[in-house]
C-alpha cells in the first residue's frame, strides 16, 4: 500500500512532462505551420529554429504576425482599407497606384514585428516598444532576428482608435495593425526641425532616410502619406513608425526584397480576418 504515494508522483511527474513536451510541440507548430507551402522550405527550417531558441518571445504576436504575412503574400485578402486612405494629392508616387497596393506583400524572407506591449528595456522611453526584424531567408542562425526599438507617438497609445470619438482619425500610425512598406528608401521625409536631423542628413546625402507605408487595417489605414517608416534623432514619435539611425540596415535589408510587412502587434488590435474591419473588440 506504500508503493501508491509514490507510484501517483511519478504519474503526476510524467503527465506533467508530458504536457510541457506537447504544448511546446504545439506552439512551435502553430507559428511555422503557414509556411508548410512549396518553395518556402528555407522559410519553415528558420521558423522553427526562431521558435525553438525563443528569438520572438511573444508566441502570439510570431504566430499571428506569419499569418498575416503568408495569407497577405502576391495578393491582400481585403485592399480597400489601404484604398480608400490614400489622398490623390499625396507625394507618394506609388500609393496612388492601386494595384501596387492589392499586390500585398512581395518580401517572402523578412518582416518587422513591433510588440507593442513590450518596452524596450535597455533604455526604456514612454512609448518606446520592441520590435524584431525576422529574417527567415538568412542562411547565418545569428541573423535570424534582430532586435531594436520604435518609438511611440506622444501621448497614450490608443487615445486615437477608430472608437474614439474624441480622437479619431489622428496620430493612426500609433496604432496597432498591418503596414505594406513600399519597395524603395527616399531622402524627401520633411522636418520642421532640420537642426535636430543635422547628423542623419550629413551621413545620408542631405536627407533623411524613409519608406512611405501603407495602413491596411481600420485602426491605421489614413497613415499611407505623411507618416512614413522614418530614422529620427528623437526618443519619442509624433505618430510615425520611427527608429534611430543606427538602425537604417533593417530598411535597406526590407526594401530590396519588395514590398513588406511592418506588424504592430498588441492584442487589442488583433484583427480576427484578414478584412479591413477591425473586430477586436467583438
């Protein structure tokens, strides 16, 4: 009769390692199983091993992120959040184009994720969030993910959603949601602050380093014009998707590969589809 105690620990024991075994089994699963497609071998090896080493330590926001990213590849399941905020009068000469737009995601290496809901913690600033450039094409398992950090916009992060009255329509690039980031890195970004940007003009021929981003989601879609992806000298943001200098490689390793994905990523904002209508809060 002794030998029960022990016999029930030991079963207890083992269903508890069991459980670990499965529910890790699950979750790296559930982040790479969109990449189980012909020609995306390399994609689905690196995946794993990202999900395996905990590069990405958000498992939620990894796995819905390449959901996303994959459903959104060649061709956006819904466009018209993306077509409707573009401004006829806008500089950018791509975001009047709307099939440039509908084409959706053409990068199938790399993408950013931007928790939203994870300070930067080196040097942790209001607003300041961590985000990770994904390289699922690097043949080199320390190039994998990298990580830096964006700034916020001013003030409290989703003051300006799409059901607040008081506040809508402004800042929308705070907000969390899909980006296709354009295919090219311009210098024209303006400033009315020229002084403060004097180190980043000087380093890059006078201008300041930017990719014009579309909104595509019903809580960022107005952010396609004067709100781009932007290098600044600044510890906070104004409402653009903004990084320091230091971090101009992520652009220029996104942009040659075509248009990408930018995912600000925070629960609230989780769209359920892959349409326009933001229902998170259903």
């Amino acid at each position: 009769m002794k030998s029960f105690p022990v016999m029930n620990w030991i079963s207890t024991a083992l269903l508890v390692v069991l459980t670990i075994i499965v529910c890790e089994t699950a979750r790296s699963a559930s982040a790479c199983d969109y990449l189980k497609s012909p020609g995306l071998e390399t994609q689905l090896a690196n995946c794993k091993a990202v999900v395996s080493k905990n590069l990405v330590p958000n498992p939620a926001a990894l796995t819905y992120t390449i959901w996303y990213w994959v459903s959104n590849q060649n061709s956006l399941k819904d466009s018209s959040c993306g077509i409707t905020g573009i401004d006829p009068k806008d500089r950018c000469e791509n975001c009047v184009n709307q099939n440039w737009i509908a084409q959706g995601f053409t990068n199938k290496c790399s993408f950013i994720l931007n928790d939203l809901d994870q300070q930067w913690a080196p040097d942790p600033q209001p607003g300041r969030s961590t985000a990770y450039f994904v390289d699922l094409c690097a043949k080199d398992p320390s190039q994998l993910v990298t990580s830096f950090y964006v700034n916020g916009g001013t003030g409290k992060r989703f003051d300006d959603s799409p059901d607040n009255p008081k506040t809508k329509f402004i800042n929308k690039s705070t907000l969390a949601g899909a980006f296709l980031l354009d295919n090219k890195i311009r210098g024209d970004f303006w400033t009315t602050q020229p002084d403060k940007y004097k180190i980043i003009t000087d380093e890059n021929n006078g201008g300041i380093p930017s990719i014009r981003v579309i909104g595509l989601n019903s809580s960022n879609n107005d952010s396609e014009s004067w709100k781009p992806f932007h290098l600044t000298p600044f510890k906070t943001g104004w409402g653009c998707l903004a990084v320091h200098k230091s971090n101009l490689h992520v652009m220029q390793n996104l942009v040659f590969r075509g248009t990408s994905l930018f995912m600000a990523y925070s629960p609230k904002y989780e769209q359920r589809g892959t349409s326009c209508v933001n229902d998170s809060s259903k």
